[in-house]
C-alpha cells in the first residue's frame, strides 16, 4: 500500500477541532468525510490491480425503483424490490467471481462487514440489535454483468444519519454512478446535491428519468436539472412498469439501459482513472479546508500562550522595580555574617556580653514602663518590609489573573465560543486559597533569600581568603579603634565604664561602613540587581504555577506542527490529482 497514504491515515486519526466552538460539529464532520473518502476510494484503489472492474453503483431517492433498474441490469431478481419506501436496508455487492481476488473482505468498504447474500430479501432485512454495518455479497459468472462490480444502494435521502453515510461511501467508491429519479423526485435538492456531488467527484454519472414522465417533465429534467450540474452527463428515460417488472424482460428499455451503462464505447480503465483523479481532487480540497482550519486555530492558541507569558513577565518586571525601590537589606545580613571574620578573640566577647546586657535591661523596663515589649528597630523595620513585599505580591497576583482570563477573549478569534469552558478555573479563586499563595511564594522566597545570603557571605569570605593582608589589616584596625575609642572615652567620662565599651558597638558599624565602601558603588549595584533578577525570577515561576498554568492547562494543545505540514503536503499533491 502506498505510504503516503497510510501516513496520511494516521495523521487524519490523530487530528481534532477545537471543541466548543461554533463550527467544531461541522469541522468533525468535514474531517469524518475526508477520512472516509481516503478509506473508502483512494486505499481501496491502491490495492487494486489496474485491470480490476470498475464499480457501478444504482442510487437515487425513496421510492424511485433503483432495485428494479438494478436487477434490469443483471437480468435476474437480485435486488428485492417493493412499492414500499426505504425497502434496501443494505447495499447489495453483484461481483464477478474473476474479480473476488481483487477485494478481499476488509478491503472494500472496510467499516462494513460482509455477508452472504442468500436471497434478495437479506438486504432488506431489519438490522439485529447492535450489529455493525454490512454489505451483502453475491458472486456470478453471469456474462451479461462480466466486466463490471454492479451495487444496489440503499436510499440516498434517509432520515437516518448513518444511512446517509452509507450512501455517501458507495458514492466515494463508486467509479460509475446509475441515479435513478422520478417525475416526483427529480429536482428535489438532495437529489440534486448528490447529482452535484457525482459530478464533482468525476463519475461517469448516467441519470434515468424512471416510471415515465410527460414531455414538460422530461424537458424540465433534460434542459434545466442537467445542464444545471456542470458536467459531462448522460440521461435515459425509462417507462412505467405497472405490474412486476420481469429482471430479464425483451423489451427496448432494458437494452437500452444495459447499453447506456456497459457500451463498449465506455472505457473501464479511463473510468476508473477519471473517478479516482476526481476522489483525489476533492480529498485535497477538502484536505486544505482542514489544514486551514487547524492552522488558524494554532495560532490562535499560541498567541494566547504568547500573550499569557507576556502578561505575567510583565508582573515580573513591575516586582523587580519594587524591589529595587526597598532597602537592601539583605546585602546588610550579608555584612554582618561577614564582619564574623573580623572579631577580636576575648574583646568582641565583651563587648556581646555588655550589649546583650544592656539590651536585656532595656527591653525589660521598657516592659514594666509601657507594658509592651520593646521591638528592635531594625527588625521592625524588617517586618514592615516583609508586609509591604506581601501585599505587593498579593496585588501583583491578583492583576494577573484578572488579565489572564481576560486574554483568551480578545485572541480566541473564532473559538471565542470555547472560552467560558477554559477560564472557569481561574474565576473561582476565593480570598483563602489567594492568600495561600501568597504565603507559598514568601516562604519559598524567604528560602531562597537565606541561600542567597549564605552564597554571597562565602563568596566574599573567599574574596578576603585570597587577600589575607588585607583581612588582617582591617580586623587590626578594627582592634585598635575599638580600643583607642573606648580609651578616649573613659578618658573623657573621668573612669571605665560599661558604656565605654559600647563605643566597640559604634567601632564595629563604622567598619562594616568601611567594607561596604571598599566593595564600591558598582559592586553594590551590580549585587542589586542580581538579587532582584533572581527573586524576579522566582515570581514569575510562581505565576506561572499558580496563575498561567490555570489557563494553558485548559487549553486544546493544537495539531502538532509536523503533522501540519505534512497533511499540507498531501494536500497539495492530492489537489493536482496525485498520490501523496
């Protein structure tokens, strides 16, 4: 079997619409046929040998007598006929023996199973219970019908869906087409549209005017229904037969029908070439119809995705210019981690002991006067910090997601129909699980802050390791201001005192000033904005989880884009009459 074709199978199984949208059943729809003509004709066909016989098949309306046409063309009671309406349930398979070979069961119509047709009331029978569709097959070797797989089709305009596409499929198999109508039936619109279709498709279509008709009609149906189908079209009027048509009847009709449908002068082969360029063409048509469709709605679908990511950068970008608005704060626990490395043995030790004392009696008559605990300033400034980054973050959060749900109606194009079904789940955030999140992001963040502060402190202990000079020379002046100001000091208060050895506290100040100063401007900076981009980073990853992924989730994923390709492909190929 040819291999462009069975990809192609395989990518029309894997594709789907867009659910939800206002033409979503019509596209299925469009996609079923396409998948059925490709089944039905075009892997039939390429398993064919050219020699095979081509397929001619009976259709028409209810009620119009295509059993009859069809067993007039056989010569014997084949198809059952009857004066009731929608008499064939199934179609009846009329295959030379020769030709078995050619269409092995699951071959031709592969959807259907195939049964033994006993009697010619089988494909009238009621279908049992659940059982898949089925043709039923009679093998001859009657000559009359040698060089030609004739089918009795069921009704072409059943109020039935399924039996609708059984029509359609003989239709897409059928090289030759028989359309039997009536005085009553032969401008019906249906009957019309599947004239239409026949024509596109490139059957040698041949159309019997059956049961008589008065000259108007026969004009009518000649001068204004053909011409009107835009094709090579050939027509035939058959009497009334009032009473049991005979199959196999002497009269100038049947011959002339039999003549019109297996004249010599009607070339198989070309039959079978014409139909088959006619299955390709129309597959291609609508082939590009599909591809248009799918490709229209990816880039929709990217665009939202694209547009969901611009949207919650641009979140990021307005946290990081907050944060670049607070205080540094944590390049000052940075400092103060690294001033560790300058502590004098013995002297730092006192001058801990002294001002945790001081502070212990600080806060506790702070206590007894205000009844109150007395909060370090640093750290309440630290907490008002921490506030004010929450209820930015919480803000932030809440900004985004209102404009999230508001982007899959500005970009959804066409499927505007199918949004409501994908920002449900954003829409019901309530105030508690709002709240969670921002919590999640400030412990996670808060995390991230202290391995920030621990990389940064090592890295710049490194710094010092590989300058021990200056390490050394700037704990000994740390020493020796310490000293000498708590000395001047206790010179100037007239005796040691605790305070004097406060002035270690002011000492120890003054030199992480002297650090920070050493590391210039373009360092502090630099070490800004690598902190705000990281923790900038990290927000965004949390829109993305708890805001973005929301929506994308809901989202169809699209036709995959190789496949895209290759199905405009086939496409073009098919269009020009070619085989993928």
């Amino acid at each position: 079997m040819n291999e462009g074709l069975t990809q192609l199978s395989d990518d029309l199984t894997a594709v789907s619409f867009v659910p939800g949208t206002e033409s979503a059943a019509d596209y299925e729809a469009l996609l079923s046929r396409t998948a059925r003509l490709l089944r039905v004709k075009l892997t039939f066909e390429a398993r064919r040998t050219p020699t095979s016989a081509p397929f001619v098949v009976v259709a028409g309306g209810t009620n119009v007598g295509k059993s009859t046409v069809f067993n007039w063309l056989v010569g014997e009671a084949i198809g059952s006929s009857s004066p009731l309406a929608r008499h064939t349930k199934a179609p009846t398979v009329y295959v030379p023996r020769k030709e078995l070979p050619n269409i092995p069961e699951g071959v031709l119509l592969p959807s259907y199973a195939r049964m033994t047709l006993e009697r010619p009331d089988d494909a009238a029978a009621e279908p049992e219970g659940e059982r898949p569709v089925a043709y039923f097959l009679r093998l001859h070797e009657n000559p009359e019908a040698a060089e030609r797989v004739l089918i009795d089709s069921p009704d072409i305009d059943s109020t039935h869906d399924r039996n609708r596409e059984v029509a359609e499929d003989l239709l897409f198999l059928a090289d030759q087409v028989v359309f039997v109508s009536t005085p009553e039936k032969y401008n019906d619109e249906l009957c019309v549209r599947y004239l239409k279709r026949a024509v596109e498709l490139q059957k040698h279509l041949l159309c019997v005017l059956n049961k008589g008709a008065d000259a108007d009609v026969e004009r009518d149906f000649l001068q204004v229904v053909v011409p009107g189908l835009g094709g090579e079209v050939g027509t035939l009027t058959l009497p009334y037969v009032s009473t049991g048509p005979d199959p196999a009847t002497g009269d100038a009709y049947r011959e002339e029908l039999r003549q019109a449908v297996f004249a010599s002068s009607i070339d198989p082969g070309a039959v079978r070439a014409r139909a088959l360029e006619g299955a390709c063409v129309s597959l291609g048509r609508d082939l590009g119809e599909i591809t248009s469709r799918l490709r229209e709605e990816l880039s929709e679908l990217d665009r939202i995705r694209a547009e969901v990511d611009l949207v919650l950068e641009a979140r990021r970008d307005d946290y990081v210019a907050f944060l670049r608005g607070l205080e540094f704060y944590e390049l000052d626990r940075v400092f103060e981690r690294l001033m560790r490395e300058f502590r004098i043995p013995v002297l730092d030790s006192v001058y801990d002991g002294v001002r945790g004392a001081f502070g212990f009696l600080g806060n506790n008559l702070s206590r007894l006067v205000s009844g109150r605990q007395r909060k370090n300033s640093k750290q309440a400034k630290l907490e008002a910090r921490a506030e004010q980054d929450r209820q930015k973050v919480k803000e932030l959060f809440e900004s985004a997601r209102a404009d999230v749900m508001e982007l899959p109606y500005i970009h959804a194009g066409t499927m505007r129909q199918a949004v409501p079904g994908w920002v449900a789940a954003l829409g019901g955030v309530s105030v508690e699980q709002g709240n969670a999140e921002v919590d999640a992001f400030g412990r996670a963040a808060e995390g991230e802050t202290e391995r920030w502060i621990e990389e940064e402190t090592r890295r710049h202990v490194e710094m010092l390791e590989k300058h021990p000079v200056a390490r050394n020379s700037l704990r000994a002046m740390k020493g020796f201001l310490q000293i000498g100001f708590g000395l001047i000091s206790a010179h100037l208060t007239g005796g040691l005192g605790p305070w004097d050895l406060l002035i270690g506290t002011a000492t120890e100040r003054a030199t992480k000033l002297m650090l920070e100063s050493a590391g210039g401007h373009l360092h502090y900076q630099a070490l800004r904005k690598e902190f705000s981009a990281k923790r900038g980073e990290m927000f965004l990853q949390s829109l993305r989880e708890t805001v973005g992924k929301q929506l994308i989730d809901q989202l169809p994923a699209g036709v995959d884009p190789a496949r895209l390709e290759r199905l405009d492909a086939a496409a073009s190929a098919l269009t020009h009459g070619s085989l993928p």
